[in-house]
C-alpha cells in the first residue's frame, strides 16, 4: 500500500498518509486514532471491521458517509481503490475509478492479516468469534466464497423466519420449509467443505508458529473442527493427510441431520444444524485450549493463529500487509522476539504503539505521530 486517505472515517475528519514497503510504526496517546488508521486498511481487505459488527460506527459523528481510498502496487499492477461506506444503504466501491457491480469483488485485491489485543478472543470467546475467523481467511483466499457465504447467511436468516412461524401455523409453512432446506443443504455443504479444507491447509502453519513462540517443551497445538453434522468432525484435530469429504457429501449428511431434528427446530423456532452452528476447536496437546490454557498459552496460541494466517497467504503466493495493532507492550521477551522476526520478513508491516519504546528496535522503521486528528510523518535514522 503506498497511498491511504480517509475521509470522514471514525475520528478523522480527511487524512493522507504516504506509505512504504518495511515497517512503519504510528505512535500516538490512546484515543487519538491509531487503530482506526489500521482498521481501514483491514476493511479494505475483508469489508469488514475487527472491532464492529456493524458499518454505522465507521463514519465520523455528523456526516453521511465515510471513504477509504488506497493506492495499491500488486506485482507490477497499480492499483486504486475505494469505498463508500454508506451506512443503511448499500456501498459503493471503485478501482481504478471503474464501479463495481458488488462491493465484494474487491476481496482479494487488498491483503492484510491483522494481529490485535481483540484476537484472545479467538481462544477464549464464543464459538462466533471463531467462525467468522475461518470465513474471512476462507473468503481472502478463494473470494468468489463471498457470495456462498452470503447466500447462506441469507437463507438461514429466512429459514429461522418461516420456523418461527411454522410452530402457530404449520401445512404450508412447513411444505414452503421444504425449498429452504434445499438451499441450505447446498450452500451448507459447499461451506463445510471449504471450511475443512482451510483447517487441514492452516492446521501445519499454526503448529509450526506455535512451537516457535511457546518455545522448547510447549505442548503441541492443534486444529479441529467441531460440527452439528457428525461427518464434517468431533472437534478432534484429524491425522495429517485425512482426505476431506466432498462438498456432496457433506451436504447429504446435512441433509439427513436437518431431517432429524425437523421436529426438534419447528419446537424451538430455530435453525439446529448446519456451519453456523459449528466451531474451531483449538488444542494444546490433547486438551482443548479453551478452559484449559493458562493467560500466557492463550496468548501464544491467538498470535500463533495469525502468524500461522501470515504463513499460509505467502504459502498461497500472497505477500499480505502484516498489521500489528497496540500488541508489543502485552507480549514477553520470547513472544516479542518471534514476531519481530515474522514482521521483519514482511514486505510491508504497519504497527501502532502508544509508545515507541515498545516497539523492538529492528522494526523502528519510518514512524508516523498521530496528534490532535493529524498523522505526521517523521523523519528517521536506521535504528532510530
């Protein structure tokens, strides 16, 4: 990324920041805008924020819209991109001035992995958190799974609808369930497969990074997927090489499972089955982390998940920008030095810091003070 510009984006009101390949560290008190800077540049990337769930809170109190504008070298292509964040209505992307048809076409060109305080959730919070993990790295890789995403999450949110109703009214309402199940059956398979698929790709990538941060004698980490649908997996981390099963069979076994506990969601008005349910099972040795892991292995394993994210995109022939938001001053000795050698090899790293001197020297690259809503670009010295 060589070029970001904001304009009305969380606290700034417009801002540009020329960018370089290396490190580059912005350095300011809390609350005045680091972290927003990062996080647009990770919603360029996933069209979504870290933080939020929701757009409405992207755009600066008072104004109707915000804009996130990027000027992007991929190989030997440039790149300009930009979108319209237009809260309750739909958003406007463009690259190279041209619009998209749909907003998710951009997935892909931006690439980022992003490592965060929030990420210890992805150890210790709910079963959401991980899924909508896997399905952003699922959706970065391979973005034409965007639109299986969205159509599931679509058709269950109707499916859940009609359930609802069908306890008061039931003939035709459950004969019209009938068509939804069908269509939850397909994009459900498709999405238990890829998603299995990314656990078995990502699963070597996080051991090996987990092992380098824990150190000599850690237990081993672990993937595996925990799913209503018995065949997709137990939450037990499979044997290196176990083939996938195929998205059609996934999507029988779903189908038979749906069948099963037809009464079970008419009764309760809700959805039973299917990969919304389901969770990433992370593993120390042969326990689940969660429950089991102690402040300092929970650590580990959140930022052995991105580097192992990192790892794989580059596997996958990706050079993504590493974003390293506020994480040094949590972080030992042994877990600094590790990243500070992953983020070193990147080609570009973006870090914030509410102080610089908790940023490992090696990364003190070009710096950027942030102060008063300006981000000014400081003049530096190898080492300094």
């Amino acid at each position: 990324m060589r070029h970001l510009q904001l304009v009305d984006f969380r606290n700034w009101e417009k801002v540009d920041l020329a960018l370089g390949p290396g490190p580059t560290v912005v350095v300011g008190r809390n609350g005045e805008g680091k972290t927003n800077l990062v996080e647009a540049v990770g919603y360029l990337a996933t069209m979504s924020s870290h933080r939020v769930s929701a757009d409405a809170p992207l755009v600066r109190h008072g104004a109707a819209q915000a804009v996130v504008r990027a000027a992007l070298r991929r190989e030997d292509r440039e790149l300009l991109v930009e979108v319209e964040v237009n809260p309750g209505r739909a958003n406007r992307v463009r690259v190279n001035r041209a619009a998209l048809p749909r907003p998710r076409e951009l997935l892909g060109l931006v690439t980022s992995v992003l490592f965060a305080p929030e990420d210890l959730a992805l150890v210790r919070g709910d079963p959401a958190e991980r899924r909508r993990f896997l399905d952003d790295l699922l959706v970065s890789r391979t973005p034409r799974l965007a639109g299986v995403r969205s159509d599931y999450e679509r058709v269950l949110k109707q499916r859940n609808a009609l359930l609802r109703t069908a306890r008061m009214a039931r003939g035709d309402a459950l004969a019209t369930l009938d068509v939804w199940d069908a269509h939850l059956v397909e994009l459900g398979g498709q999405l238990l497969a890829a998603r299995l698929a990314l656990v078995a790709d990502l699963a070597p990538h996080v051991a090996h990074a987990y092992a380098a941060v824990a150190g000599p004698g850690a237990a081993p980490a672990g993937l595996g997927y925990a799913s209503s649908v018995p065949l997709a997996g137990d939450g037990t981390p499979p044997a290196r090489g176990t083939a996938t099963p195929p998205a059609a069979e996934l999507a029988a076994a779903l189908r038979a499972r749906v069948a099963e506990r037809r009464r079970d969601e008419v009764d309760r008005g809700v959805t039973l089955v299917g990969p919304h349910r389901d969770d990433l099972v992370l593993h120390l040795g042969p326990a689940p982390a969660k429950g089991f892991a102690s402040h300092g292995e929970s650590w580990s394993l959140a930022l052995a998940l991105k580097l192992g994210c990192f790892a794989l995109r580059r596997a996958d022939g990706e050079e993504p920008i590493l974003v390293l938001d506020d994480v040094f001053a949590t972080l030992d000795a042994g877990r600094r030095a590790a990243l500070t050698d992953v983020a070193r090899s990147a080609e570009q790293t973006l870090i914030t810091a509410a102080v610089l001197d908790d940023v490992p020297e090696e990364l003190r690259g070009a710096r950027v003070e942030v102060s008063g809503g300006t981000a000014t670009p400081v003049e530096t010295v190898p080492g300094g």
